[in-house]
C-alpha cells in the first residue's frame, strides 16, 4: 500500500501524498515547530516527527507566501481544468460566508451518502444553497470538500482562516512514515523558506530597530526578511543612496523580493516619490513609514517658540515609532527651499533607540502599538509582492 504524508488542519486533510513523491510544506513552519513523541512500541528507540503550528500564525505565513483571499477567489471562479462537474452555482463571497461559520473541530471524518451521477455537491451543501444559506447542519467531510473543491491546500487553509473557530487549530504536517519506511531521507526534510523579502532601509538604525521589532513581535515569520549585511559598514546611508540603490536594482531587473522603506520625514517621503516614477520590476516595492494620528499634533522647538506640529510626513523618523513617552519632542532644524518645510528631528533619539535594542524579549508596560503599525505596512507591502508573483506562476 505505500507510505504516506499528510497536511491536515485538525482532523480534515486538505493535502496528501505517497511514498518518494512527498509533497514538501516546510514553507508553513519553522525550525521550532518540529515536534516529536516516542512511537507506541516500546522496542522502537526512535521517536516520531511532524510539523505543528496553529493556524492563526499560519495564515500569516500564508499571506506572505501569496496565498491571500484575493488568490483564492481566483482560484475559485476558475474551475478546475481536471473536472468535468460545473461549479458550484454559489460565488465566492457566498462560499466564504459559510466558511467563516465552520468548526473544523466539529467536522466528522464519515461520507455520510453516495454521490448520485452528474452530482458535484452532497445534497447537504445542495440544501444549503437552496435554503438561504441555512447554516444549521454538522458538515462532515464531503460536505466540506465540495465547498472547498476549486482551492488548492493553502488556499484551502487560508479560507478556514477566516473562522476565529479555527485559528487555535494545529496545522500538522505528518511526514514521519514515509521517512521511516526509507522512501525519502531525513535531511531532506526541511523548514522554512527559500525566497526571502529582502528589506532596504536609509540606515543602520532603521534596519536594527526593524529586525529586533520583527524577532521580538513577529517571531513566527521571521525567518521571512532578511536585512543587508551592516557589518562592513551600511552602503545605502541617506535617502540619495537609497535611491541610486533603487535605480541601480531596476535597471538590472533583479529577481529578488525587495521592499525599500522610506523615513516618514520631508527627505524621505521626496525621495520615496522620486523611487515612484522609476520604472520599477513587480518584485520591488517602495514604502515610508506610516502616518499615525499620533503624529498629528506633536510636541516640537522651533528657532523661537514651542508648538504642537504634524510631523507626518516632516520629521517622523523610525525612532519617533518607539515607546518614547509624553515628554517627547521634535527639534525643527534647517529649513529645505525646494520642498518649503523645515526638516526635523526627535530630541535625544538614541536614548530611545538604545533602550529598544537592548531588549531580548518582550518588556511590560513597552507600548510595542507603533511598530506594529510599521509591521502591518510591511507585511502587506510584502504581501503584495507575493501575490503578484502566486498570480503570475498560476496561469
């Protein structure tokens, strides 16, 4: 009968596969999610290994991969070149709002009757859509797979995701077996990924604050970015580096994924919008730091008076995202004629930065709230990378 492997969600398998033809998912998981337990014969020394991660953290991996709901609609209204069934006479939104109901955990494993011809749906999901959506019904797994029928595994995954009832469920990758029954080596089986989002900043501060805020708060894609090598010294300090760097890597069409980030300040954001003109390769991105509302009515020094400014866009360097208190103030310094706005800086930012990097995990009472804000505009800007080239790959 062969050895198998198995990608499951709970109890519902969503993707399988036999002997030396493994199906790899290591991309989901990462080195601390390999688990292991003794087998249930005590003779057998070795211990049992699988991959496990809930599937709250997988969907963002997920999104990082490509895999986004944008990616699943498509994938859904465009049926199957395998099948000859017509689809399901429900659209995507329809699908989605039933799935945001489902309890995986409640799914039986039973087929509970037998297809009739030219039937693509159980009559379960049938009723369902005849009755309104009716959502008062256990699924068991075809009712499941005929819903999920047009999305690949990770779609599938990402779908399910959309139910808060699913996200404390383990995502377990079951290789085990076809590794112990010699069809495929341990050291092939692997953990993480092979194509990173290569993140560009205008100096080493920004890259070492941006790096420690990932490993502190986004443990779990980490693995995802990686940061140019300071230690000979960071090559692209200033925004006109930065932004010969960007010309430089569009001219060559450079096959990395590469998100470049701007300071929100009056240097940054020109040059950021000097970068938008360019012509720039799909798998580049160009961003600055976010506006907050926080920023709107700031403390700051100008040559003769103390005010409350906006420094969005004018002086909200990286260190500015950082837990600096309510004393916090920006310094308004030289005055740029071609832009007509002072150019600013925070008072005694170093301390700031020093008091973050020092930490090696996380701190009570840090408010962490502004450099999540920063991390959401890079996992999306990362994210849309990767689904243009999911897009690009699937046609």
């Amino acid at each position: 009968m062969g050895s198998y492997a198995d990608l499951s969600l709970g109890k519902l398998e969503v993707a399988w596969s036999k002997n030396e033809f493994l199906l790899s998912h290591s991309e989901l998981f990462q080195e601390n999610c390999l688990l292991s337990s003794p087998y249930d014969d005590s003779e057998n020394e070795a211990e049992k290994e699988w991959y496990e991660l809930k599937l709250e953290l997988v969907k963002d991996r997920l999104e990082l991969l490509g895999y986004t709901l944008e990616y699943a609609k498509k994938q859904f209204e465009n049926s199957s070149p395998f099948s000859d069934e017509d689809p399901l006479s429900i659209s995507f939104e329809e699908v989605l709002k039933i799935l945001k109901t489902v309890d995986v955990s409640k799914v039986t494993n039973e087929f509970s009757e037998e297809a009739k011809p030219g039937e693509f749906a159980p009559q379960h999901v049938q009723e369902l859509i005849k009755s309104s959506r009716n959502l008062d019904f256990a699924f068991d797994h075809w009712d499941l797979s005929a819903l999920l029928e047009n999305f690949c595994p990770y779609s599938q995954l990402r779908v399910l995701a959309e139910s808060p009832l699913n996200l404390e469920l383990p995502v377990v990758w079951n290789f085990d077996e076809v590794v112990r029954n010699g069809w495929v080596e341990r050291d092939a089986i692997t953990h993480g990924v092979t194509n990173k989002f290569l993140i560009v900043t205008e100096g080493t501060s920004d890259s070492r604050i941006l790096r420690k805020a990932i490993d502190l708060l986004r443990p779990y894609i980490n693995d995802l970015f990686y940061f140019v090598d300071m230690e000979g010294g960071y090559p692209f300090t200033g925004t006109g580096n930065l932004f010969n760097f960007v010309k430089g890597l569009g001219s060559i069409n450079i096959q990395n994924d590469v998100l470049v980030i701007f300071d929100n300040d009056v240097e940054g954001v020109q040059a950021m919008n000097r970068c938008l003109e360019l012509e720039l390769p799909r798998n580049m991105r160009i961003m600055k730091l976010p506006d907050l509302d926080e920023f709107n009515s700031f403390p700051t020094i100008g040559p003769n008076s103390e005010a409350k400014s906006n420094i969005n866009s004018k002086a909200a360097a990286i260190e500015c995202y950082l837990d600096i208190g309510r004393d916090a103030k920006i310094r308004w310094t030289n005055y740029r004629e071609d832009t007509q706005c002072y150019h600013g800086s925070l008072i005694a930012k170093d301390k700031y930065k020093k008091a973050f990097l020092k930490q090696n995990e996380i701190v009570s009472g840090y408010d962490y709230r502004k450099l999540e804000r920063i991390l959401d505009s890079i996992i999306l800007e990362c994210t849309a990378i990767a689904n243009k080239a999911l897009h690009r790959t699937s046609r």
